[in-house]
C-alpha cells in the first residue's frame, strides 16, 4: 500500500516510515501540516493516511481527514496522544477512519492495517 | 386742482379700507350671534334688593348660552352729590359705543336708573328696548316721548303693611312714619301721605319723615308699644348722610320699643317684624322674562306693563315671638324668616296633636326619636329614650346642629354621601350632656304638618359597632400588615435564595468550567506523555538500527518492551475515572499479547493461559504489575528460545481478599542453573521483577518450584498502597 503520513514529529514520521516499510508498505509523501494534505493526496493518491490529530498549522487532523474525504476515500488511520472518546467519537465520524492512540507499536500498527477491509487494503 | 389720484393716494385709501374690514366688529348681528343686554343697576352690588334683583336675572338670562349679559352698578344711593350723573355719562359712553359695543335690550332697576337712562337714552343707546323693574308707583308719564319700553311696577303696599300691622299689635294707638331725604323716600313718603287719611281719623299720625338722625332717635325713644312704626328707609339724611340700609333699618328698630313694619323684603330683619313687602327677586324674574320675549321677537310696545307688584307677606319669626304675635295672625304661605324654636315647637304641638307624635307610641318607644324642623334644624318633639340616650334637660328647641358635632360641610358632605350610596341613614356623630361623642345613624323620614317640613329621626348607637367595626378593621390591618410581612420577608427570603441558587450555579458552572479545563489539561498532558513516549521508541529505534549486533538489538528490543508497557498502561487510563485507573485485566492482556507479538516465539509452539480477575487499578499499581509480567514473561521466553521445545506459560492473578491482589505466574522451563529462591542466578528480568514487587508494590515476591518441575513466581500485594493523587488534594498526597 502506498501511504501518507501526516504528523508533525520528526521522530514519529521515522519511525511510522520504518514500521510501514518493514510491514511492506510505501510512504509516497509525510507532511506535519493538516493544510498539505488534500493537495498531497491529490498528487500521490495514497492508499492509506496515518494521521496524527495535533498538528503544526491552523487545521487540525480531524479537519484535515474531512477535506481530505473531498477527494479521497482513502483509509485514515489516527495515531494520536489523544484517547479522549470526546475526541475519538469526533474523529471517527470520517468515514473510513481509525483509531489508534500512541505510543504505537510495529505490531500494533500491522494488526491495525491488517484490520483494514480487504477492499481498503487492496486498493 | 383736481386731478387722477396719485399711486400713493390708492395705496393710502386701500389700506384705510382695509384696516376698516378687518377692524372686529361688537355690533351684534354682524360679529357675534350672541344677543346683548346691558342691566343697569341703580344701586349697588351688595344691597340685598339689588343682588335678589340681580340673581333673578342671572337665574332667568345667564343660563342661555347665547345671550350676553353686561351689569353696570351705577351705585347712586352712595354717590348722591351733582356731577356724577356726566361723569357716568362719560364712562358708559366710552364703554358702549353705539355702534360697537350695543345692547340688545337694556334692563333697568330702580327709579334714579330709569331716570338717568331716559335722559341719555339718545347718546348711550338710541333706539335700544328698555325693560324697567322696581319702578316705584309708575306712571305713564315717567317714560313720556319714549317707545319701545315696558316694564314691573313696583308699588308699596302699604296698607295691606299696616292694616296686618294694627291686627298684629291690636292695641295700637299711633301710626309712626320713618323715612329720609333721598328720592325714592320721599317719594315713598308721599304714597303713604296718599293713604294716610283712611287711618288718621282713628289712630295718631307720627310723621318722622327726613329727620336727622339725632332729632329720630329722639323721637323713636318716646314710641311705646302702642305705636306701630311703618318705616320706608333712611339711607339718606336731609343733611346729606348716607347710611348702610341695615345701619339705618337698626337705628330705628334698636332706638324704639314699637313694632317695626317695612315695605322691602330685604328690610325683613334687624328687629324688623315684616310687612306686605315688595320683592326683589320677583321684580327681576318678571322683568327678565319681558327682556327674553324682547330678544326672542316681541315687540316691546305691544307689551304691557305689569302694574301689580309682585309682592309678598315676609316675617321674623323672632320678632313674632318678641311681640307674642299669634300664628292665626300671619298670613298663609307667608315667607317666615329667622325661625325661632319656641313658635316651631308651639306649631308642632298644634299640628302634631293627635298624631303618632304626641302619643304614647313615640313617647315610649325604646328607640331614640327626634321630630325636627328641616328648615332650621330645631327639635321640635323627643321622646324620653331620646332624653335618656341625650342627658340633655331639654331637647325640645334646642337644634340638632349644636348635638351635631360634625361640621355644616361634614353634614352635607355626609347628606351626598348617603344620596350616592343610595342608604336612607346618614352616619353622624353626636355629643352628649357629659361631653362623650358617640357615633350614630340617624334614620330620617320626611313628615309635613301644617306646610311645615319636619324631619322624623330615629337615632341609633353604633359606636360599639363602629368600635368592633375599627377594631376589626385593624385587626384586618394587622392581618394584612403580618401577611405582607411574610410575604415580603418569604419573597425577600426566595429572592435571596434563588440569588443564592444562582450563586451556587454559577459557582458550579464555574466549578465545572474549572473541571473542563482540568480535564483538558490532564488530557492534553497524558497526549504530550504518551507523544513523548512515542518519540522516545522511536529514538531507540533508529538508534538500533544503527547497530547489527543481536546482543543489542536483543537489548534495544527489551528496553523497547519495557516502554511499550508502560505506554500500554497510559493508553487505557480510563478518562471516566480521573485519568488514573487502568483496567488491569485488559492491560495484562495486551502486555502479554504485545510481547509474545514482539517476540520470536511464534517460531515455537506457546501456551499462554491468562486467569486475570476484573479489576481496575490505579496507573501507580497497574505499571509495576505489568513491568513485572513483562520481565518474568520475557525471561520465560529468553529461555524458550534456549530451548526451542513446546512452551507453557500461565498467569493468573486474583483478590486474596477485597484489597490483596496475588499474582501467579508460571512456566514448564526448567531452568537447571538456577533455583527458586537463590537471586545471585537471577537476570535482570526477575531482579526487576522482585524489586518492583517488594519496592514498588511494597508486596511480596517469592519464586517457588511448580508442580511441573517450572518455576513459579507469586507476587502478593495491597491495591491501598497508593492513593488516587488527582482525586485527593495536594495535602492528601
């Protein structure tokens, strides 16, 4: 799968890039804005987005997944510091959207896409 | 030299024209349709004849709207020097210019009036009607050359006057005269000179005709009681003096022991007896009604002049009483004056005989009756509940407004009151003989005996009902006062506690305001801890990778599990309990499941068996407990993969008691160089696994040899070694 990460820690972006490259997957583009992302989803059609939900810039992940669902059907998979159901209702009200809360694992984030409809995973 | 007339001229004569059109004009008929009359008096305002005159003709005239009356006192009794007549001249021609200012009709009253009016008749008001009154003994002559005038005669009757005066005093023996220098007296002096003849011959004639006033008093005081005074006026004496009517009428009644008759019924008072009197009220009524007729159309030539005075018999009832004149004496329908209580009571005594009022019925009736005159307001009948309830000596002829203590205007304000609420009672408070005021209803009934107007009252005491009526009226006071009280203090009370309630909403909005942004800020905090974790594995991460030695990575993947665990714990704090319970069950679970996950045990058949109570504990508890799965797990497996045979692993963890938790962890691995109990051989793992137990949990750790020949750990400890520090304050913790 080609993936799209959007998260505004360094570090994070490294090491999601390295749990999905292990796990087989592609990241086409990562960006820590909630602005970028319609635009880079358009340029790279991926097939998965991480999203984080606290990002740099005015747009939040939450807002970002909802512009992004303008153009994209495309599987998002929150990984965020927040477990609040406040904000996990919110966010899951995106269609085709994830929940999973940090810090995140290489095994939890496999089982996470391997939880992914076969028709999301396959796209 | 004539010529066109100039511009200047035309603008000239335009507006003098124009001045002229717009000029207002008083000439009746072409400003106004009101119709005008000018009432010249003779006299003066406040001589009764005049004002009777006066308040006829406003009775008659001022009541139609559009008749406009102008009143002129030309006040020559009190101004008889030479030169008053031009001077009035003057005045009233600047008032009522003909032409401008001009009557309709002019009504006039008195002699020097009529005479003053006929001799400038043509300068003031040519043409205009006249209408006369009080015209003594009038002849045709008097207006001769004159038309368009009619009037009242007014004639003295004198010997109606003096034949009612000789019946009255029977013992009468001389007929004393009295009159002054001024016109109208001496005029009046000759009518009686015109009868004198039909007494002269049986009684002596005094003639006290235009004396001056000493010389009268002189006179007056020699009168006995066999003399009958017919006195005319004296305003004026032959000297010149002028004297108030009522002055003059006293200086003849208080200077003689006579009876004393007049002609004039404002003269009816002051010691006068009365007389066949001419009447000022009549003579204006009916000389108003000739001017309405004129106003309204008739012409005042074909109207006749009334020639029989309008007079009428008036009396002092004081003087009758004075003089012990009998009633049979006074004519019927005479107008009575200053009524006097003791003929009142004489008369009801007469008229009542026979009746309820003079029999036992009223006398002893229980309830307090009073018979009284309407007119004057005497008593004229009491019965004896009457005397009892009053205490007075006498009721008869005393009046009821000296009993009354209630003002005349309280009175009449009452009177109305009673009309309006429609009660046939009036409320009145009346004064005993011993002084105590008491508060009564007087039931009044209309009773006429003898053309008399009486008043039946009944009298009833309600001072213990007005007093119960007051006492319940404050009572009701007090009551309403109390409950306005009450209800001003319960609504005060409400008002106060609905501010209080709001106070307190407030406060607990503001409380959980301050929750929400705790909460927020404990949210916010646990998603920076848990972000920070991230960051953390992910720097062990890229610094593994750096370095291909297993023995490292082996190394850098068990620090990572250590972090993932307590990660783990964070990520299930229930935000439903402060942030700081964890359900341990399902942490157990997925620290187990994460690190068989992580490990390469899938390579190697495993049996994990989990037997974990339901229970939520706090995150204090929750880490060790999972650290200590981690490691004992984690060394199981480190010695698995030693020994790649089929692995068993089982934990169980249960509540000894409501607040002991014992955890049971177990493996089939024997491990041949070390021996429950002996901690030199241990590894990390368990040291950690012991620390954590005894240190951190403060319980007990103690490594035994299972029934399989494996190794068995239990750990034993209390859930109450820490407190919930977000729930407790700062003191608490």
């Amino acid at each position: 799968m080609t993936a799209l990460i959007v998260e505004d820690e360094a570090v994070s972006v490294m090491l999601f890039r390295r749990f999905l490259d292990r796990l087989g997957h592609t990241v086409v583009a990562a960006t820590a804005k909630g602005e970028e992302v319609q635009a880079l989803a358009e340029a790279h059609n991926p097939e998965l987005i991480l999203m984080d939900i606290s990002l740099a810039g005015e747009m939040n992940g939450i807002e970002a997944a909802t512009k992004l669902r303008e153009i994209s059907d495309a599987p998002v998979l929150y990984l965020t510091g927040y477990s609040a159901d406040e904000i996990r209702t919110r966010a899951l009200q995106v269609s085709n959207s994830f929940f999973l809360v940090k810090p995140v694992v290489e095994t939890q984030l496999s089982a996470a896409i391997e939880a992914l409809p076969p028709s999301m995973r396959e796209a | 030299m004539f010529g066109f007339p100039g511009v200047r001229t035309l603008l000239v004569a335009a507006v003098i024209l124009l001045l002229f059109l717009l000029t207002p004009s008083y000439v009746h008929g072409t400003g106004s349709q009101n119709k005008r009359v000018l009432v010249l008096h003779s006299y003066h305002s406040g001589y009764s004849w005049t004002d009777d005159i006066q308040r006829a003709v406003i009775e008659v005239l001022g009541r139609a709207d559009d008749i406009e009356l102008h009143v002129e006192y030309l006040d020559f009794a009190r101004n008889p020097h030479q030169g008053y007549d031009e001077l009035l001249l003057e005045l009233l021609k600047n008032k009522y210019v003909p032409g401008q200012v001009s009557p309709d009709v002019v009504l006039i009253s008195d002699d020097r009036a009529l005479e003053f009016s006929l001799e400038y008749r043509s300068q003031l008001f040519p043409n205009v009607p006249i209408v006369f009154c009080g015209i003594n003994d009038f002849t045709r002559d008097r207006i001769e050359g004159h038309t368009q005038i009619t009037g009242v005669n007014e004639s003295k009757s004198i010997t109606e006057t003096l034949d009612l005066a000789l019946r009255m005093n029977p013992a009468t023996e001389r007929i004393a005269v009295v009159g002054g220098a001024r016109t109208t007296e001496r005029y009046n002096y000759q009518s009686f000179l015109a009868v004198e003849s039909q007494y002269s011959a049986e009684y002596e004639i005094l003639h006290l005709n235009e004396l001056e006033e000493e010389t009268l008093v002189e006179e007056l005081g020699r009168l006995g009681e066999e003399t009958v005074v017919l006195y005319f006026s004296y305003m004026n004496s032959p000297s010149g003096t002028a004297y108030h009517y009522r002055d003059a009428l006293r200086l003849v009644t208080e200077n003689t022991d006579s009876m004393v008759f007049v002609t004039s019924d404002f003269q009816v008072c002051d010691g006068a007896v009365g007389g066949k009197v001419v009447h000022g009220y009549a003579q204006g009524e009916k000389a108003a009604r000739v001017t309405l007729d004129i106003l309204e159309g008739a012409d005042p030539d074909t109207i006749p002049i009334v020639m029989e005075s309008p007079n009428k018999y008036r009396f002092d009832e004081r003087m009758l009483e004075r003089f012990n004149i009998p009633d049979d004496v006074v004519p019927d329908r005479a107008e009575i004056v200053n009524k006097c209580p003791e003929r009142l009571l004489r008369q009801a005594a007469a008229g009542t005989e026979g009746t309820f009022f003079s029999g036992d019925l009223f006398d002893q009736h229980g309830a307090v009756m009073l018979l009284i005159d309407a007119q004057s307001g005497y008593i004229v009948a009491a019965n004896e509940a009457a005397y009892e309830y009053y205490g007075y000596s006498y009721l008869r002829a005393k009046n009821i407004a000296t009993i009354n203590v209630l003002s005349q205007e309280q009175v009449e304000h009452e009177m109305q009151a009673a009309v309006r609420e429609q009660r046939n009672y009036f409320s009145f408070r009346h004064e005993l003989a011993d002084g105590m005021v008491r508060d009564v209803s007087v039931y009044s009934y209309p009773v006429t005996i003898d053309d008399t107007e009486l008043l039946f009252s009944v009298v009833f005491d309600v001072t213990d009902q007005r007093a119960a009526e007051e006492a319940n009226r404050r009572q009701a006071v007090v009551i309403i006062t109390t409950l306005t009280v009450f209800l001003f203090t319960a609504l005060t009370a409400a008002v106060a506690l609905f501010a209080l309630m709001r106070k307190k909403n407030k406060a607990e909005e503001a409380l959980q305001s301050q929750l929400r942004i705790s909460n927020s800020l404990l949210n916010e905090l646990h998603h920076r801890t848990k972000n920070s974790i991230q960051v953390i594995d992910g720097f062990i991460e890229l610094q593994a990778a750096e370095n291909r030695d297993p023995q490292v990575q082996r190394e850098y993947a068990a620090l990572r599990r250590r972090i993932a665990t307590i990660a783990m714990a964070h990520q299930r704090l229930d935000p439903s309990k402060t942030l700081s319970y964890v359900n341990l069950r399902d942490y157990l679970h997925a620290v187990v499941s994460g690190i068989l996950a992580s490990n390469d045990h899938a390579q190697h058949k495993t049996d994990v068996c989990l037997e974990i109570v339901e229970i939520d504990v706090l995150i204090d508890i929750a880490v060790p407990c999972g650290l200590i799965v981690n490691e004992l797990l984690s060394d199981s497996l480190q010695r698995a993969v030693r020994d790649p045979s089929y692995a068993r692993f089982s934990l169980a963890l249960r509540l000894s008691d409501s607040t002991t938790i014992e955890l049971v962890y177990e493996d089939d691995r024997l491990d041949g160089e070390r021996t429950a109990g002996r901690e030199a051989h241990d590894g990390l793992g368990v040291n950690l696994a012991r620390e954590l137990s005894q240190h951190q949990l403060g319980g007990r750790f103690r490594p035994e040899r299972s029934e399989s020949g494996g190794t068995r750990y239990v750990v034993t400890f209390s859930t109450t070694l820490y407190k919930d520090r977000i729930a407790h304050d700062s003191t608490d913790s």
